[in-house]
C-alpha cells in the first residue's frame, strides 16, 4: 500500500538527512524529531504549531478571560488567560534556577488543579518534557516511570504521593528536588536528600531569573519535538511511554474544536478525569485554549458523588466522561424517577419516549413531531437544567465502550452522548461521532485529514463490513515507544500505519464498530476465536441487573460467565450490599423479593431468571461456540482500589483472570459439558 502522505517542507524534509528509511514513521529517542506528514486533503493541510505558539495567541487575544477555575472554601478563584500564562512562565524560570536542562523531564502526580496545568504547562515553556502519573500508582510504578523516563523534578500534590517517591528516593540518583503544591503539614519535618519545596517556595526560586532565557528556550521548540510523554496505564504489561509531539497534540486539538462549534464568549468545560490521561491532556491543554474555554476544576472527590454538584454550579458547554460516569449518573437518575408518584411517573414516561423517537428522528435528518417541543416544555428542558447540562452541546464518551443500554437511555432524555475513539498512541481520537449525519451506535467516523482502514492479520485492507484490526495513519500520530524498539515496531509498520491492536469493521457509510481487542480474543479448545466484549455487552443489554459481565474459556470446550449485579454506590464510591432500586424492582417483577446482593446470591428465583437471560443471549448467538454453557457469581466487583480496573475503568483481564482464576475454573470442573 503506498503513502499518500509527504514531507511538510524543506526544513522538515532536512530532517530525514540524519535517518535512514526505518526510521521515517517511528523513533523511540525522546531527542528525535521525526518529519511531519501531512495528507493531501483540507484538514491534513493546517501549519503546524506548537503548544506555546497556542498558548501565546490566546493570550494575545482574550487576555482577561477566564482560563482556569477553582473553588477553595466555597469561593471560586480564577486565573485569567494572562495570569495563567505569567505563572506558568515563572515555573519555567525555577525549572532554569533549578538546574534542569532542557529536554529534560518532569514527573507530576496529583488530582487535577491549577497547580497541576501551571507545572505542565510550564515545563513545556521551558523546553522541559512534562510526564503525568496516575494517582492511583504505587512505589513500584512511580519508580519505575521515574527511572525510565530520567525525571530530574518530581511535583506531587501532597505528602502522601511523595512518600512513593521518598521510599526509593536512593533508587532515582537524577532526581533534583520534589515539589509538593497541596501539601498537608510541615514540609520542613520531612527527611530527603534532596531539597522538598511547597508551591509558593518553588515559584520563588524563578523570580530573580531574566524571562529571557525562558524565550530564548521556547525559540528552540519546534511542533516536532516530543511535548510529552503520556505512559500506558499497563493492561497488558508494564507501562509504555507513548512520545507525542507539539503537532500530534495540537492537531488532536483543533479537530476536539471542530465537534463542539460554535463557541460563544462563556464557555466551560470541567477538569476531573486523570490529567495524566491523553484525552484529559488534548481538552485541557489543547482544546480548551484553541477555543478559550474556562477550565473549572472539580472536587477531589468528584468520582466518589461530588462530580454532579460542580456540574450544577458550572454548567458546561462541553463535558467528556467515560462510560463508568454516564453509568453512575443514569443510576442516580433512575433511582429518583423510581421515587415519584405514579402520575409524575406516567409523564416522565411519556416525554421519554417522544424524545427518543424524535432525537433519532433529529440526528437521521427526518422530520420532528410537534409533541416533541411539547415533552422539551414539559419536562426535558426543565431536567437537562436541573441536572446542570442545559448549556451543554456537547456530551461526549471514550476510553471504553458505552453500552447500548445506557446510550439508549441518555437519547430518551433528549441528551444523546457521541463518541470518541482513540488511543494514547493517536493523542486521543482517531474517530469522533457527531449529531448531524452520524451513526449514533457506532464509535464515529476517521476524522477529517487522516485514514483509518481494516487489516488482516497478512496486512491486507479489508472491505466493509469484514472485521479485523483497526490500522490508523494521521497527524497525531505518536512517534514510538521511549526506549522500546520492539513495541515500537510491532505498532507502527512501514507505510506509517499504527496497528491499534483493536479489532472492528467499518459500515459502508464508513462508521467505525468495534468488536474487541484481538489479544483478548479468546481462542477455545476447538480452535474458534470469539471476542469476549461483544458477548458481555449483549448480556447486558438483555437485562439491566447487571453490572460485570467476564466471558472466559481460553482452551476450553466451552464458554463461562462470571456475573456482578448493580449495587448501590457508598458515600466514598464503593459498592454496598444494597442492590440498586432498579435491580429490585426488576427481580421482584420476577418474583423475588430480595433486596441486597448476599440475597440474591442464593435466591433461586434470581438464578432462574439469570439463567433465562443467559438462555436468551444463547439463542441469538452468532454460533454454537459463543454459547455460555455455564456461569457464576463474581466473588467481588471490579474496581481500580483492587487492581482490575485502569484508572480509565478499563478491565485489565490479565490481572482479573489471575485474580480469580479459582472462580473461573469452577466453570470448567464439569467434563460432561
């Protein structure tokens, strides 16, 4: 298959003096500048630009604006694009007061906040490479990024975080000095051989420092050097360090912008899923300054119950969560429509099916009831303000998949969510959905400027409609793997095509469906290969009691199911025994009446009625082979606290199946079967 791509230009094209052919389309040297390809077509075509050149036209234009959100003591307090951009440039003086070169690189691990956005934003001004840590990371891990990536500055958000760092502080012989921005006692009282300083010391060390330097360091940044490096969050192994460029992020940036158009003078988007996450990175440092929108950062607690209280105070124009978000809230929601009296109840009802029809009728170009504005009077408009959402026009998921179920349910609210799929490797998206003209049930179509097509495994592009891997080329596309030329090359082939390592099919209207990951494809005794996700899902969809759903059987005879029911969530996120009041409701609909999960674990109307599900999905499956011949309970719930779950709520089947591999082989004890 040939290029379509060539070189950006002749500065660009003088690049390549120093490399040979392999090297055109990946590097694993975070000091290698690899040549910009950019496509034939309009959006391929845009002038590179770095990050600094962003951050300096939206200051130029819209200096006294709203840039950055925090609320402390119940008061909000604001950095305005101007202020953002001078305390950044002090960080980046005290990175040159500290001694830290440039291309060097800074660690920083904490819940999103300003101090988090200034240390990134300002090591970048100072031709450092910022490098964010999931919080959720132990020792092991933050060594282990620290080591590999060479950090020379550790930014922690408290002490707690620091001590990860501390307790093998004799392991990370270039790291100069910690910062610690949220710190909850006397720094002094710490023991570190090297110094330990709070936000406000930090900062000091830059004042006596000339702006200068700083400029004549951004001079040198060029939108194909490395900006960042966004580390794997490890399911299939030790985490990767994905090499991204100014352009590779800037380009995922604007395209971020072109989904969300137009944009007004008040313009929010709210900060709470990890910052050391790609897609959190490419809105807040990308997208959110490309359009001037206002960052407002959430409660530390946001994913534990207070996400939805900021909502209602900030009100977003844009809102991006993950599928475990949209779950949470559709939970909450159905739990308070449970809760009204049977003619409240019958209205809600009622609006939620007009506009269910009349959402898809909007987003398929088809003409719209009346009684549709009518349920928009009578209820939904009040609700999506009620819920803080009437502002937004854009509800948008990724980093895993969204049920049919829940995508259903948001449609009858009038609040459809479209996706976006991609991967750290393409600075987020490679495709976007839309409300004109888009397949709402699909992950979106390639985005505009760049190719996505289907492989076999022989590399040969499949037609519509014929799954297999999901291969992408565009311009945010990473550069490689930090020190891994193996990985490197088993991702990125010689036509510069990143192997996703997804599998899925493209519809003829050139909709993108995913079926799985090819390497949990599950490959049973009789040599079929069945992808465990699409089962699971349709499971799910078959009943809403329940919230895990693992298919196992790797070189066995048949297939299993592991199953979890939905319970009510705890004040700190957790699970409790309660089952949720649409779990009751449903199982009492069936005849029993329990109302907790120990219950329902020996209740045998409960497994009659799973068994009837299961019975169901088997008699619509693709093939005998995808039957679910057995199945059992979860001994306990998925969560990130336990290890299954990456910090995007992604199941780490690895672990899971070592976890409870006695669970699983319970399944399999039966040889008659």
């Amino acid at each position: 298959m040939e290029s379509k791509f060539f070189w950006l230009s002749d500065s660009a094209q003088s690049l390549t003096s120093n490399l040979d052919g392999k090297h055109l389309h990946w590097t694993t040297d975070i000091n290698e500048e690899l040549p910009i390809f950019m496509p034939p077509y309009k959006h391929g075509q845009e002038a590179p630009i770095t990050f600094v050149e962003i951050f300096q036209q939206a200051v130029l234009e819209t200096p006294n604006k709203p840039a950055l959100r925090v609320k402390k003591a119940d008061k909000w307090i604001t950095w305005t694009f101007q202020e953002y951009y001078s305390d950044a440039l002090l960080f980046a003086t005290s990175l040159i007061s500290l001694g830290i070169s440039q291309r060097k690189v800074v660690n920083i691990i904490g819940f999103n906040a300003p101090e988090w956005i200034l240390s990134f934003a300002g090591s970048v001004m100072a031709n450092c490479i910022p490098t964010g840590i999931y919080t959720t990371s132990g020792t092991e891990t933050c060594h282990y990024i620290a080591d590999h990536s060479e950090a020379e500055l550790i930014v922690a958000q408290n002490e707690s975080h620091l001590m990860k760092y501390l307790k093998v502080i004799d392991k990370l012989p270039k790291i100069k000095a910690f910062v610690v921005y949220w710190p909850t006692g006397n720094l002094k009282e710490i023991n570190s051989p090297v110094p330990i300083y709070s936000w406000t010391e930090f900062l000091a060390l830059g004042e006596n420092v000339d702006p200068g330097e700083v400029e004549n360091r951004m001079s040198s940044i060029r939108p194909s050097s490395c900006m960042t490096i966004v580390y794997t969050s490890g399911t299939t192994g030790p985490p990767k360090g994905v090499l991204l460029s100014h352009d590779n992020l800037a380009w995922s940036g604007r395209r971020l912008r072109d989904v969300s158009e137009p944009y007004g003078d008040d313009e929010h988007s709210i900060s709470y899923l990890p910052l050391s996450h790609v897609v959190q990175q490419t809105i807040d440092f990308f997208g959110c300054l490309i359009a001037k929108v206002c960052i407002d950062f959430a409660d530390e607690d946001a994913l534990q119950g207070s996400l939805g209280k900021t909502i209602k105070e900030v009100r977003p124009t844009y809102f991006f969560g993950v599928p475990r978000v949209y779950e949470k809230l559709e939970e909450k929601i159905k739990a308070m429509f449970n809760s009204l009296p049977p003619s409240k109840k019958k209205i809600v009802n009622w609006a939620r099916e007009v506009a269910y029809r009349n959402v898809l009728n909007q987003l398929e170009n088809r003409p719209v009831e009346k009684s549709f504005y009518v349920a928009k009077a009578v209820f939904l408009d009040k609700f999506r303000e009620m819920l803080g959402f009437d502002r937004c026009r854009t509800l948008m998921y990724g980093a895993a998949p969204l049920s049919r179920s829940t995508l259903k349910f948001f449609i009858s609210l009038n609040m459809p969510i479209i996706s976006g799929y991609g991967m750290s490797e393409t600075a987020a998206p490679m495709t976007f959905g839309t409300y004109k003209n888009g397949n709402i049930w699909s992950q979106g179509a390639v985005l505009p400027g760049a190719e996505l097509v289907i492989m076999n495994s022989k590399g040969v592009q499949l037609p519509a409609g014929e799954a297999g891997e999901i291969c992408y080329r565009g311009r945010n596309k990473f550069a490689g793997y930090l020190k891994n030329e193996k990985e490197t090359r088993e991702c990125i082939d010689q036509n510069g095509f990143l192997h996703s390592g997804d599998e899925g099919y493209l519809d003829r209207d050139g909709f993108l469906f995913i079926t799985g990951r090819i390497k949990e494809l599950i490959i049973t005794a009789g040599g079929e290969n069945i992808p465990p996700f699409l089962i699971e899902e349709q499971i799910k969809d078959i009943s809403k009691i329940f919230n895990t759903v693992l298919v196992v059987g790797e070189g066995k005879k048949y297939l299993g199911a592991l199953i979890s029911f939905k319970k009510a969530l705890q004040p700190d996120g957790s699970f409790s025994e309660k089952l949720t009041p649409e779990v009751v409701e449903i199982l009492k609909a069936h005849g029993s009446p329990v109302k907790e999960n120990r219950q329902a674990l020996v209740c045998p109307i409960v497994k009659k009625y799973i068994q009837s599900c299961i019975d169901k999905y088997n008699k619509h499956a693709t093939s005998r082979a995808q039957h679910i011949r057995k199945w059992g309970f979860l001994p306990q719930d998925f969560s990130i606290a336990g290890g299954e779950l990456t910090a995007t709520m992604k199941v780490k089947r690895k672990v899971v199946h070592k976890k409870y591999e006695a669970a699983i082989e319970q399944l399999f004890i039966d040889p008659t079967l």
